[in-house]
C-alpha cells in the first residue's frame, strides 16, 4: 500500500495522518505486515468519546516511536440480547476516523458483521466459565461469550503484541486477561483508569440516551461508589460490608434509580470480597436510569475485616 493510505514506512506527519481504513479480513492481513512492532490494539464499538481518547493515548504511548497503532471499530452482534440496542447503538464512523487521526492511529479495521461471521452467528463461541456467569454475565446471558468470542477474533486478525482496554469495563478485562493467559495469546493486556465527565458520570457511548433528568439520577451511582471508597480510605479497618453499606445508603436515598447489583469483589477473579479479604478490591455496581443502563467501579482497599460480609445482590424489582 503506497501513498497517503500507507501503512508501513515512517511515522505518520500531520500532513498524512488519516489512518487506513480496512474494512475486509484479506486487506487487513495484506495490511498487517507493514505494521511496525510494537503494533498495539485498541478494540471498539467506536463511537468514540474521551474515555476512548485515554485508550487512544495510551495505545501511542506503548507503541513508542516506532510502534504502530491499530483500532477496531465493530459493534458485535454476538453481545447484544434481543430487545437491547443493537439497532440504535450509535454509529458515528467519520467522527470516530477524525479523532483516531488526532490521536496517531495508523489502521482502522471497520468490517461489517457479515465480514466478521460470514456464516452468520458462529456456531462455536468461548465460554468465560464462572467468571463470566455472575454480575454482568447474570444479568445478561451470553454476553461475555459475545465479547470474548470477538476479542480472540481480532487478536488473531490483528496479531497485537499489546491491547489496551478500559478499566470501566472491569469485569470484561480480567475476563480478557483470563482469555490471554488460559489460551497463551503471547500478549500484554494494558488498562486505563475510567474516564469521567466533569460531574462525575464515567463516559460511556450510552451516556448520550440519557436525558437531563435521567443524567441527575445517574449519579447516584457514582456517588454511591465514592461514598463506597471513602468508607475504605477512613483508615479503621473498613471490611467490604462497611463499604458495602455506604454505598448502598446513597443507592436508596434516589428511588428513581433501578439497581441490578452492587458488591465489593476481588479485581482479578470477581470473587465477593469474603471477611478475611484485604488489599485491592473493586466495588461495583449497575444500575439503570431512566430506560438506560449504566455500569461503573471504583478501586479500593481493604484491610482485613472482622465482621462477615455478603455481597448485595437484589433484582431491580426488588430494591
């Protein structure tokens, strides 16, 4: 490939900095080997917020001088249930182009979904196991075996020797870490702390459903969580149910605000945090707002605690 659409050589200047956009397997492989090493993966369902911009920068900042940036930009089929927003997931491909110009990335892979399964839904999908049924994978079926299946997917496409992931998505990367070193993929797993809005609200693509009024109860849930940290930070050997509890007074104080789950976990496994846990942790919650669902997480730490500790766990209905 030559010209302004090539990907190889040297370092991309201002004036020849669009990335290209692959949107077939067979021009991403003949594409692949004029990519530099360290070539680093940054998978998405694109429209591309701040949130993705930190992953962006991050990508550039592991590929150094002479590594090479790659992004994916699908929204994944095998992720979505019916009745949720695969239709109205929001597509916004040439903003999404701009800002991975801004940002130095030198390949966009954007394949369509008949591209991806040209047989249509793959009859053979990972299984995340355990890790992969509870919270998230509970609340929504086969969601992490969508995710993971597409994940190994690009990895094999793309031949990353690193991809970088947001910590928003929490659950999703210690499953993609899992992936990585049950199956030997031979890559470094990098993650960017969450990125948030001015008031608080973790960015998210979904962010734009919500209306003003809906946008005010949506953060309860941050306010929940940070009520949550700053139980942990009060230096008296917070347990996860001290943690627990205090976020879950801000949960109850806004009744407009439906909660699938709030828990204080082991970050590597998902594990409830049991009373004898300490060290890092995360409290996690979803919740929804006004017909749009939110997820979110705060890191923490834990000393050990005294008292026993469950996780809370309530259907909306229920709360």
């Amino acid at each position: 490939m030559k010209g302004d659409g090539e990907v190889g050589g040297e370092p991309a200047s201002p004036a020849a900095s669009q990335p290209v956009v692959l949107r077939a397997k067979a021009d991403l492989a003949a594409a692949r080997p004029g990519l530099a090493a360290p070539v680093v993966l940054v998978p998405t369902m694109g429209a591309l917020h701040a949130g993705h911009r930190a992953l962006l920068r991050a990508a550039r900042a592991a590929a150094g001088p002479s590594g090479r940036v790659i992004v994916s930009i699908f929204v994944n089929p095998l992720q979505f249930r019916p009745g949720e927003d695969l239709d109205r997931y929001p597509r916004t491909l040439e903003a999404d182009l701009a800002m991975c110009a801004e940002e130095g990335v030198r390949a966009v892979f954007a394949p369509s979904a008949a591209e991806m399964y040209p047989g249509g839904q793959p009859e053979v999908r990972v299984d995340p196991g355990p890790m992969g049924q509870v919270f998230e994978g509970e609340f929504r079926p086969g969601f992490f075996g969508g995710v993971l299946t597409v994940v190994l997917k690009l990895f094999h496409l793309t031949r990353p020797d690193v991809a970088v992931f947001g910590e928003k998505d929490a659950q999703q990367l210690a499953l993609v870490r899992r992936l990585v070193a049950d199956t030997d993929l031979g890559l470094v797993v990098e993650s960017v702390p969450t990125v948030r809005d001015a008031d608080g609200l973790a960015t998210s693509s979904r962010n734009r459903y919500l209306s003003a009024a809906d946008r005010a109860v949506a953060l309860t849930l941050p306010r929940a969580l940070r009520a949550g940290a700053a139980r942990a930070a009060a230096g008296d050997a917070a347990s996860a149910g001290a943690v627990l509890a205090a976020a879950r007074e801000v949960l109850c104080a806004e009744p407009a605000l439906a909660v699938d789950y709030v828990a204080v976990v082991d970050p590597r496994t998902f594990a409830v945090a049991g009373p004898g846990h300490a060290g890092p942790a995360l409290i996690v919650a979803a919740v929804t707002a006004g017909g749009t669902r939110l997820i979110d997480n705060v890191p923490l730490v834990l000393t050990a605690a005294r008292q026993n500790t469950e996780r809370d766990f309530r259907g909306a209905a229920d709360y």
